[in-house]
C-alpha cells in the first residue's frame, strides 16, 4: 500500500476549537451538564479552569504526543496526556473555582479527534491505520474508554463547583444503563459450501464433492440465513441491523466484495426484515470511503435514505471520508473500531461528532463506535482466542461501557452464525448476548441509538 500524502488540516485547530468541539461532546454525554462554565483561564471567567498542557502541539503536526502520565482514577490507573509535569493534584478548589491540573480538554481532543490517525502515515495491506501505531498499542489502552475517564473528572469539577449532580444517559423506555447495538455485515450469503467442498476436493473425495456441489446448486446456502440470523437477535428483545453490501465485483487488487448479487428478489426479501422491525445499511464496498460519486452510487442502488453506514474491511480514510460521508444523506456511521483489537478505536463510548479537519468543526454525522468484530476475535492475522477467552476478554469492556452510559456495538457477520463455526460461532454470539442481557443492556437498531443519541426520549424535541 502505498503512503498517502500527510494532509495539513485546512483549518486551523485552536485552543477555541478544541474547546468548543470537547464541550459539545461532553454536554451529549451528562445531559444538563453546564460545559459552558468550563475553560482555559484566559477565555472570560471559567468556573472550573482547566491548565493548557497542550504547549503547542496541536500547531505541528505531529501523530504522537509526549508521553502519558498516569494517574488513578474511580479506581483504574489512567492515562493522562498534556498532564502538569509536577504531579500535582487533579483538581483543586481555590475561591469559588475548580482547578484541573492535566489538560484533559486536551487529551480528550487528541484522542476523539483522530488526531494519529490523520498524522500519522502508517495504513495496513488494506489502507487502514493499524492497531500496531496507535497510542492505544503503545501504552496498553485499548480497553479503557479514556475519554469517558477525562469527561468524568471534568463533570466531577462541575459538580464541586455548582453543588449539583450529573447522571450519565440513559437508554430506552426502560431507562437502561447502557444500550448495546448488534449488527451484521452481510458480505457472505452463497459460500458455506465452498471450504468443505474444497477440502473434499484435495482429499479425491470426489462423492462428498459431488454430494456438495448437489446441494449447492439445489438448495439455500448454510449463510443464507439473514431471516434466521434475525430471529436469533429477536430472542433476546433485540433487532439486527444488517448492513448490505450491494457490490459483488471484486476490488481492483482482488480484494471480494458481496459473494451475491444485489437482485429485486433480494431487495423484497430485505423488505420483509424491515418490516418485522430490522434495520438496515449500507456496507459500502471497497474504495467507497475514499470515492465520493462511488458512495454515493450504492447510496441510490440500496434506497434507503437516511440511512446509516459501515465500510466493508472497515476502511476509513480519516483525511477523506469524514468530508465525503458528511456529503451524503448517511445520519450514521459504524466503522471506528479496530480491526485487530477489540476496545476503544477513539478512546470513547458513547455516540460522537467526528471531527473534520477539513472544516475544523464536528461532522454532521454521528459516530457509533465499532467496539467488538467477530472476525477480531479469531483470525489468522488479528487474535486467536479460544471459545472460552472470548467472554472473559469482552466482560471488562461491557463493564466499562455500562459505567459511562455507552453503547456495546457488536458486530457478528452473519456467515459466523454457521453451527459448523464453534470459534466465532452462535455459540460464541449467545453467550455474549446473554452477557449483555445480565447486565440489563437496552438492545437498541443504529437509527434508534441515533434518534435517543440526538434527541432523548421525554425531550421536546
Ligand atoms: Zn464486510
């Protein structure tokens, strides 16, 4: 893969900037919280001042910040970048107002921003920004939402000043702890047969392969279940987002896109999901997220106007697709998490603004992170967990999701609800979704995580 070019922003990020867009992603997470009381101490009068740590980074362009301090914090050791070099306390009362000593306006930018990522020049074999050169690799934080850490100290400095107290969001009618968003990119509806038929092959099992190939061409592939995969969700009060890939051509380097064609028959069967109450998007196929016209070509081809969005390999291009994304009518993207880890691509765990360099503003589309991938889990190339790992790595996430009032984005490829699949399997999915039950999750579509996200239920908006 070839390295891009290194972007400078077209707009210049300012103190004010990063302010502005750290606030309005602060006051979505406590709603109520009175953010415009927090600033550095040479904007007006701040009631709680936070100390600019941030010494001209954000003037450069460099990916990477000096390293983090660590400090404790609701009892999790936390990293804190632009932190005071003296260790002072975090927070200090001093007539009337509240002092932060780390910068966590602007650790918090850092880190939801994308920052790395648009500096930085590393991609993958397939265009991404790896795991292996993120912030979260080298320090070890993929599985603390870091800025949700940064956002709690900023609302505890809040709360000392005014006297009041800020509740975390909550989900659904029930008022739930925490929502959790079960999708499934459906890139695979024709290919069960085609390992064992293969394997057949190799081994001159010519009756076995015969026997395959009879039923391939006779009847309904083993992934063609999308109806079945919905079914599985529905016993657990939740509905699937089936994100539809509607390009069966291949990459221009091989790469497969959708192994089915996106027919009428098809359309009316994705119809009928709909109706029992399935959400669907678009999986955009490859080079979409960096091709505006071709975006918007599939756009048309599925129809679904105001849908929401996640690119097949979850490619993302952060100095492209954010202002190409924003063009369109998508109100929801879900393609921020990475690829070889399972955790916090941003650091966060709520629904957020990305920001766009481009125009050094939030983007008009909401961000659902992306927190675990079937495929993550085990691959030849990203982990390769056994069975009964997977539910002990994934708890401590779940958990600190539920502490922050966050929504646990889960996606299973519907070709992983195969019984033959006993790694990432429907095994593998229930036990998790049993998991997310326990803990009392609201299973919630993207459009109704988007619809509470910007205007919670009993608003009058
Ligand atoms: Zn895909």
């Amino acid at each position: 893969m070839t390295t891009p070019p290194l972007p400078a922003p077209a707009a210049p990020v300012s103190a004010m900037v990063r302010l502005g867009y750290v606030r309005r992603q602060l006051a979505r997470a406590y709603p109520g919280l009175p953010t415009e009381l927090l600033g550095y101490a040479d904007g007006g009068q701040p009631v709680v001042v936070v100390a600019e740590g941030s010494a001209g980074f954000f003037d450069g362009t460099q990916p990477y910040p000096p390293a983090p301090t660590w400090r404790e914090w609701r009892g999790r050791r936390v990293p804190f970048f632009f932190d005071a070099p003296l260790g002072e306390p975090l927070l200090t009362e001093r007539g009337g107002q509240v002092f932060v000593a780390a910068d966590v306006v602007a650790a918090a930018f850092y880190l939801l921003s994308g920052w790395q990522e648009y500096f930085s020049d590393e991609r993958d074999q397939h265009g991404r920004f790896p795991y292996a050169a993120s912030v979260q690799q080298q320090y070890g934080f993929a599985a603390l939402p870091v800025v949700n850490y940064y956002f709690d100290v900023l609302k505890t400095a809040l709360e000392q000043a005014t006297g009041q107290q800020y509740a975390p969001r909550r989900w659904g009618p029930q008022r739930a702890e925490f929502a959790a968003f079960i999708s499934h990119d459906v890139d695979n509806l024709r290919s069960a047969w085609k390992a064992p038929a293969k394997a057949a092959l190799g081994r001159g099992q010519l009756l076995r392969f015969g026997r395959l190939l009879w039923r391939h061409l006779t009847q309904p592939d083993a992934w063609d279940n999308l109806e079945a995969v919905a079914a599985q969700v529905a016993q657990y009060g939740g509905r699937s987002t089936f994100f539809i890939l509607p390009e069966h051509r291949r990459a221009p380097n091989g790469t497969p896109n959708a192994d089915y064609q996106f027919t009428p028959q098809f359309r009316h069967r994705l119809r009928r999901l709909q109706e029992q109450g399935c959400e669907l998007g678009l999986h955009g196929s490859l080079g979409t997220s960096i091709d505006n016209w071709a975006l918007i070509g599939e756009l048309r081809r599925l129809y679904l106007p105001g849908s929401g969005l996640r690119f097949h390999y979850l490619h993302w291009e952060p100095y492209r697709t954010p202002t190409m994304v924003e063009w369109t009518e998508v109100i929801y993207d879900s393609t921020l998490g990475f690829a070889e880890h399972y955790g916090f691509r941003h650091s966060y765990c709520l629904p957020f603004y990305p920001f766009d360099f481009a125009t050094g503003s939030e983007a008009s589309f909401l961000e659902i992170p992306l927190n675990v991938m079937d495929a993550t889990l085990h691959h030849p190339r990203y982990l390769q967990l056994a069975p009964s790992e997977i539910l002990p790595a994934l708890a401590p996430i779940f958990a600190e999701i539920r502490r922050f009032g966050g929504v646990a984005s889960v996606l299973w490829h519907n070709e992983n609800f195969d019984p033959t699949n006993e790694r990432n399997g429907p095994r593998e999915f229930h036990a998790l979704m049993r998991h997310l039950q326990d803990l009392g999750a609201a299973f919630r579509t993207g459009r109704e995580i988007y619809s509470e996200f910007v205007a919670p239920p009993g608003s009058s908006r």
